[in-house]
C-alpha cells in the first residue's frame, strides 16, 4: 500500500462518501475509487460494507483507519519539520542514549540545552554503547552517550569526551537483609542471584559485570538475563537476585529496591560523549559540552570498607 491510497481512503472515511471526498481533494470519484480498489486488492480484503448506504467500514477498515491516521499525520509532521530544517527554520539534533543514563545526565542536561536553544529539533533515541557508533556513521544520531567498563576500541573517525566515572553499586530486594546495610562485600553477595543485563549478542557488558565481582573477591552464580536495566531492577524487585548498576542510577527513588555499596570494588563504569570526528557543528559542540555541565553525585557510593 501507499500513502496516496492510504489518504484517499482515510478522507473517504471521514468525508462519509467517495463523491465528497473528491470535492476535498480536487479529484476525480473515478480516481479514489480506483485507489480504493487497489487498496483493497493488496489487502486481500474489502475496507468498505458496499450493501450498506451509506458505506461502512468493514472490520479491516475499523482496523485500519486509526493506523492510517496516525501514520498520515506523522508524515505531516515530517514533511514540515524537514523543510523548516532546509530553510535554516529549525535545527535537529540526533542523540542515542544508553538506557541508565536516562537515571542521570539525559533529562537534566536535554532541560538546560532546550532552555538555551530552543528551536533546535531533540531526537532522543535509547541505543547500547556498541550501536551507536554504526548510527552515527549513518547520521541517524548525532551525539552518543556510551557507558563502558574498562578500556575500549577508539574508532578513528569518532571523537570520545569523558563525562564522568560511575561507581559500581548493588541493587538488592528492599526486603533482603542487605538493604540495611551501608556497605557489603562482593564475597558476600554470593548469597543472591545475579541478574545480568542487557541481553544483546554484541553487548560485552554483561560478562564485564561478572569480572567486576570477581575482582573484588565475588563469585556470582548467574540469575536471570534481562533485556534491560528496567527490567533488571524490576527482577531484583521481586526478590529474584540482585544485580549491579552505577552509583548515577542509585539517585531514582524507589520503594522496591535498595542501592547498597560494594566494598573493595574498583572497577567502575565510564560515561562518554561520542561524536563523528568530522563533524565541529556549533549544536553537537553546545550539546555535548551542557552534558559535561551535568555531574551526578556519586561520591557516597565510592568503595568502602564493609560494617560487619
């Protein structure tokens, strides 16, 4: 199907007949009806009750005209918002994500960019560190903000700016004995579950949080894999084991959960700003310096000796 016939017959619709429908749209009856048909034809499916007068909607009519709706009005919207880009009207900025920082540096610093440049367009897409680069060679982002562990691959044609070092800590059930804790070893962790995220073939985040634990003299038996940190502290909310997050994270409140520090863990996250090496655009520059601007307090959960 295509737009031309998926506007014909939404304006069919909500015009009541083909014949008013043309008047709106400046055509033939003969033309829409010919669209219809076509529609039909690819759905494999009538869209309108004929036996009826007026026309009624069939059930895949019903199904399809608040879908067609939808999509038309976006492609409205993108129509307009591509050509106020072309006409210097409007800027765009493209920013992927890593899903945790949404806890800490996205909202405050998106909050401080919109109040300076307002007219600039946010695209804010949640991607994992390893996907980003591939969106920003594409253009479909502009500015990645990564999390890694450790060192990591440079790519030659991207730029990497340290925003901050993101202490490790746990989450536990909020009725686990640990919650009350100020501080645990990893050793005794051992006890729960680790639940590991983000389930993703080309993420090594995962099996890094395991050699994170077993430094610092843990050995975790494995849980649940969860597709994401959400998901992760929602497991951990229901008592299945507990899992590790940034000290960032540890900000959001929650009744469900508690964020406990490790002791002797050393290994600790990065965030990163990346962007193509190429590109010195004035936008991406202001953006990625307002998130340098933003620093989470992560001081209290710095590693400490454990209260026994």
């Amino acid at each position: 199907m295509n737009l031309k016939q998926l506007r014909y017959f939404c304006e069919v619709v909500d015009a009541g007949s083909a014949v008013a429908a043309s008047s709106r749209l400046f055509v033939a009856p003969t033309a829409i009806s010919m669209q219809i048909s076509q529609l039909e034809s690819l759905l494999g499916a009538p869209v309108f009750d004929r036996s009826n007068r007026p026309m009624t909607l069939t059930s895949t009519g019903r199904f399809l005209y608040p879908r067609a709706k939808e999509l038309l009005s976006q492609m409205r919207r993108l129509d307009e918002e591509a050509r106020a880009v072309a006409a210097g009207n409007l800027g765009w900025l493209g920013i992927g994500f890593t899903r945790s920082a949404i806890f800490s540096i996205v909202p405050e610093a998106v909050r401080r960019f919109r109040e300076k440049l307002p007219g600039i367009q946010l695209d804010l897409v949640e991607q994992l560190s390893e996907h980003q680069p591939d969106s920003l060679r594409s253009g479909r982002i502009d500015v990645g903000i990564s999390r890694y562990i450790g060192e990591f691959d440079r790519a030659n044609d991207l730029t990497y700016v340290k925003l901050f070092d993101d202490p490790f800590v746990a989450a536990v059930p909020i009725h686990s004995p640990f919650a009350k804790r100020k501080a645990v070893r990893a050793s005794e962790l051992d006890a729960l579950a680790l639940i590991q995220y983000p389930k993703d073939p080309q993420s090594r985040y995962a099996n890094q949080m395991v050699d994170a634990l077993r430094q610092a003299e843990g050995n975790p038996r494995a849980g649940h894999e969860a597709i994401e940190i959400h998901t992760a502290l929602g497991l951990v909310a229901a008592g299945l084991g507990f899992t590790l997050v940034g000290a960032s994270v540890a900000s959001v409140e929650r009744r469900d959960v508690a964020f406990v520090r490790i002791a002797n863990m050393r290994t600790k996250a990065t965030l990163v700003a990346v962007t193509r090496a190429d590109d010195e655009g004035p936008v991406v520059q202001e953006f990625v310096a307002t998130l340098s601007q933003v620093r989470p307090d992560v001081a209290a959960y710095q590693s400490v000796a454990p209260r026994k």
